[in-house]
C-alpha cells in the first residue's frame, strides 16, 4: 500500500475521531468505509505520531485521539 493513501486514510480516522470521540476499531473502520487492514495501518500511523491513545474496555479495542 502506498504511504500516501496511509496518510489520508490517517486524515480520515483523525476527523472521526474528533467528531465523535472514541470508537471500537472494527466500528470506526465501518463508518469509514475502510477495511481492517486500511484502518490499522491509519490508527498505526496516529500512533506513531503520538496523536492518538489505544485501550481495551471489557475486551474490545478502543482507539481515542490524545
């Protein structure tokens, strides 16, 4: 996959996450219309630049921006 489209995939997650706040993974990826693998590496990239927070809650995986 290209970098690029990591990065607007990236653009994407961090606009939904300031809309709404924190979301289970598999349903941000819905809302998104993003594939799993597409939204991993999206949240991966936040991550990496320190711009959003990961946490289980009852065994689901939440991400959150920071």
């Amino acid at each position: 996959m290209e970098t690029a489209k990591i990065g607007l995939n990236a653009g994407l997650v961090w606009r939904k996450l300031n809309e709404n706040g924190s979301f289970p993974i598999q349903e941000l990826a819905r809302k998104l219309d993003l594939g799993a693998e597409d939204t991993a590496l999206a949240i991966g990239w936040l991550a990496r630049e320190n711009k959003v927070y990961l946490e289980r809650k009852n065994g689901v995986l939440y991400v959150k921006n920071s």
